[in-house]
C-alpha cells in the first residue's frame, strides 16, 4: 500500500519449484514436446509463500507476472518453442488462480528468430481471451543474436495488430545473449537487457510503428535501458508525441538513475515496477533495505508531488493495462 492506496507492480515474474525447471531440461534434453507437467497445486503454492512475503515486505499489493525471461527459451527449435510458451502459461495461470488478488497474467510468446510473429497470434489470444491475461512480454531479440528484424520491421506487425485488437500492452523485456564480447560480465544477459531496451525504444521513436498502429502501447522495461543524451529539440531524439504509446516501468534501482529517467520520460509515461523478488537484492546502503524495496525510494524524490507519486504507483499501471482490475 501507499498512503492507504493500492500497489500495481508491473514488473514480476512468476515463481516456480524445482520440478518446473528440471521438466524444461527434460524437454530439450530428450526432444520431446507434448509431455505432462507432473506439478501439484501444493508445490506450486509453496513456491508461492516466499514470493509473497517478498511483496508484502514491499508494499506490493498486486503484482503483473511473466515468465522469468531467461527461461523463456527463445533461442530453442520453434517445435520445442511453442510446446514451452504453453507450459508457461499454463503454470503462470495456475499460480493466478491459486492467488488472483495478488497477481495478474503476463504472456509468454512462442517467439522464434526464424518465423515471423504470426506464429505467436494463437496463443497470445488464448492468453488473453481464455487465461484472462492482461498483456504479454516481446523479446526483441530471441535467438540473442542480433539477427531478428528491428522492432520497426514488418516481421512485427502481426503481433502488433493483434495486440490492439486485443487491446493490451506488449512489454519489451530481452532475455539471453551469444555475444562473445559480453561473455566476461556476470549475469551478461542483464547487460543485454540495456542494449536492447534502448535500441528498441529508439527504433519505435525513429519508425512510423505509432502512427501505422496508433492504438498499440508499448511497455520498455527498465526505464528504457538509457537516457537520451541530446535535448529533446535535437533530431537524434525522437520528436514525435509517444504519451499515448510508450511507456516505461521503474524498475532501476540505482536513485539516480530512476530520478533522471522520470525526469526525462516524464512522470505520466512510467509505471511502478521491481520485479521482486528478482535481481534486485543488493542491501542499499543509505536504508539498510533491499535495492528492489522501490516505494520508499520512489516516495523520497522531493520533485514528485503525493499524485505524482500515486500515478507512478497505481494510476499510471491501469491506465495502461486496461484490463486490469483492483
């Protein structure tokens, strides 16, 4: 809660035990799509508890759970690829059922390097439509290769159309990444999460995506990966008006970092996010607290004003996931 009203994180992925991971290992290892989770409530719901009292220790009070990006498997065969986005979903839906006043389904797509996007249409509809999903991630670069077309490219379209006929955000979260430069940073993949949240941004500002699907809203995780450098007159920026399209989550925990992108992005365009419980343990060392601990740190920037604040918090999240319901 803040100030007696409710949380939406738009930034969480889903909690799972053991079995779930060792079942993924199992499918690739032996190629063999089609098996039976054998998961029972019972595991599931235990993996859930920790996951909760991450939330509760938080402030969150409802959370948008995805599938946890780097086990989204993109860079496997698409017969492999579509029998796991439905798992996933699958499970993602059960763990809303067992707790559908915290969370809320985000969508994992059978993304593919070597199909376009129409393959993911199916179940993207059955996400929303018969799981009561409110949205779904896009992997800008799913082989993590950098050999999938720009987001601005025609490859995208489908997806697009179909998510303003379904009227829900698309949130821009990468995953893995081959590129052998990065292999000396650990955990390279969150590294590769700024590259491709900031080109994917630039491309959607510097493209005619907007005006060709005027209607679609498009989620960038981390604040957009990076600021812009030049002012907004400069013809590097995009110039065009995004506050109907583009949106970011707070998921930044460096203070400075998130205090700048709000400035830059303005308060209207960013939605709460922690994605907690995740990569944000590192203990702060002004507060004692966890990095992904974001209401206080959100509630200390002198420049946001109480509804500002609120916006961040709850407002600006169901403007944008309109199917979303507190």
């Amino acid at each position: 809660m803040f100030n007696n009203q409710t949380t939406v994180d738009v930034h969480g992925h889903m909690t799972t035990p053991a079995v779930f991971r060792q079942f993924l290992a199992e499918c690739v290892s032996q190629n063999t799509p089609n098996r039976k989770l054998d998961m029972s409530d019972d595991q599931l719901e235990a993996a859930q508890q920790r996951h909760l009292k991450f939330m509760d220790d938080r402030g969150i009070d409802v959370q948008l759970i995805g599938p946890r990006p780097i086990a989204m498997w993109h860079w496997m065969r698409p017969f492999l690829q579509d029998f796991w986005a439905k798992t996933t979903n699958d499970v993602i839906a059960r763990i809303v059922k067992l707790h559908p006043d915290r969370f809320r389904g985000m969508a994992q797509l059978p993304q593919s390097r070597d199909k376009d996007t129409r393959n993911c249409l199916a179940e993207f509809e059955r996400c929303i439509k018969e799981l009561g999903f409110v949205g779904a991630y896009l992997n800008p670069d799913p082989a993590g290769d950098k050999q999938t077309p720009g987001v601005h490219e025609e490859y995208w379209h489908p997806l697009y159309d179909k998510a303003v006929q379904l009227d829900v955000p698309l949130m821009v979260h990468p995953s893995t990444t081959y590129d052998k430069r990065l292999e000396v940073i650990p955990a390279n993949y969150q590294m590769n999460n700024y590259l491709e949240e900031f080109v994917a941004m630039n491309l959607y500002m510097h493209s005619k995506i907007f005006q060709m699907f005027p209607k679609l809203k498009i989620v960038i995780c981390h604040c957009g990966g990076g600021l812009h450098r030049f002012i907004a007159t400069d013809h590097h920026v995009g110039q065009g008006d995004f506050s109907k399209n583009l949106f970011y989550d707070s998921c930044v925990y460096d203070v400075h970092y998130l205090e700048a992108g709000i400035k830059q992005r303005g308060v209207d365009q960013i939605l709460f996010g922690t994605e907690s419980p995740g990569s944000g343990g590192a203990v702060r060392k002004d507060t004692g607290k966890p990095s992904d601990d974001m209401i206080p740190v959100i509630d200390s920037l002198g420049f946001l004003s109480a509804e500002d604040k609120l916006k961040i918090l709850q407002k600006n999240p169901l403007k944008v996931f309109t199917k979303v319901k507190i």
